[in-house]
C-alpha cells in the first residue's frame, strides 16, 4: 500500500529530558507573528523572538532556535492566560508578552514525513530541509514536512538519522514518497554559532 500525505510537522522521538516536558525551554515570540503549530521549525529573529520557520527546501539555508511546541498567552478576546500548542498569530494586547515552548536540546530526535519525493536508503545520514506546509486549526498541529536533500551537510538544519519502517504497512512506512523518517538536528542554535 502506497504511503499518503498525512504530514504534522516534527514530533520528537527521542532526546536528553523526560516527559511530560521533555527538554522545554521558553522563548518569547514577536507579536502579531504569523501562526505557528505544534511541530514547526522555528527560527529566530534580529530581536530575540521566536517566528515560525522560513521554508528550507532544498536550495536555501537558514539556521533554526528550536521545535515549537505550546505557547502561554494572555488572551484579548476569552480574558484569561491561554494554554496552547499552537500561537494563532494574534489575540493579545501589543503590551502583552506570548511565551512560546521549543525544543532545542542539540540531541533531541524528531519524527517527520517526507513531501512528494522519492526516498531510498540512501537518504540516512544525509542534511536535509524542510517546508511549512498548512498547520491544522482545529487541533494546532503542523503541515511541516521534509523536503528534498540539502546540497551542503553544514548549514541545512536536519539531519536524516533513518527511515521509519516499522510496523510495515503503515502510512509512512513503505519505500517511495511520503516516507517518515528519524531526523537529527544539524543546524540549530544550540549547535552551531548563534546568528539570525
């Protein structure tokens, strides 16, 4: 049976922390920012906030600060601090600070799907990018999904690990387009110099 797209974005799969929280660290994320899901790249600005991930592809190169996942809002239209996994992009006061959740821990491993390309073994331990992709409103997951492979190993900002194939037959598991795989950070804050 031929894999689907059934893309939401970067689950972690592993890394250094223990649940429920893992290896969380809070960042402030700029107001009025575009949304960002459960699952996105994040990447950093010239001002020290958080704003969801410039799509890599295959071409381009960008450093990421992290994996988004939740934020902590206080919101303008329910009158209360909000509890959420994905920043609608709006709904606080201009004076009002929205905390946001990523994971940046350099050792911390992602599962994600690839896009309409096909995959080989050959892939493992190759750089690879990523695109954003439609986030689901409904339940704040992201579309984020892997892309082709890099054309340089240093400075595209994941790193295929392997390709999941278990248990076979699952979406995501056979050989050929939309393949889910084990990903590595590569270029990440945390593990290369700090730049915007």
């Amino acid at each position: 049976m031929a894999n689907t797209a059934a893309y939401n974005g970067f689950q972690q799969y592993s890394g250094t922390g223990s649940a429920p929280t893992y290896e969380q660290v809070a960042v402030q994320i700029a107001y009025n920012a575009s949304a960002i899901y459960y699952g996105d790249p994040v990447n950093p600005d010239a001002n020290g906030y958080v704003v969801v991930g410039v799509t890599t592809g295959a071409s381009a190169n960008t450093q990421i600060a992290g994996v988004f996942v939740g934020c902590q809002y206080l919101s303008v239209s329910q009158k209360r601090t909000v509890w959420s996994n994905y920043w609608p992009g709006s709904d606080v006061a201009s004076t009002n600070v929205v905390t946001g959740y990523i994971i940046n821990d350099p050792n911390a491993k992602f599962v994600a799907q690839f896009g309409n390309v096909s995959v080989s073994q050959s892939y493992v331990n190759s750089a690879v990018g990523f695109n954003i992709g439609t986030g689901n409103t409904s339940n704040g997951i992201s579309g984020a999904f892997l892309a082709t492979l890099g054309t340089t190993d240093t400075t595209f900002p994941f790193k295929v690990v392997s390709l999941i194939t278990d248990p076979p037959g699952v979406n995501g598991t056979e050989s050929g387009a939309y393949q889910k795989a084990v990903v590595a950070f590569n270029f990440v804050q945390t593990k290369a110099l700090p730049g915007v």
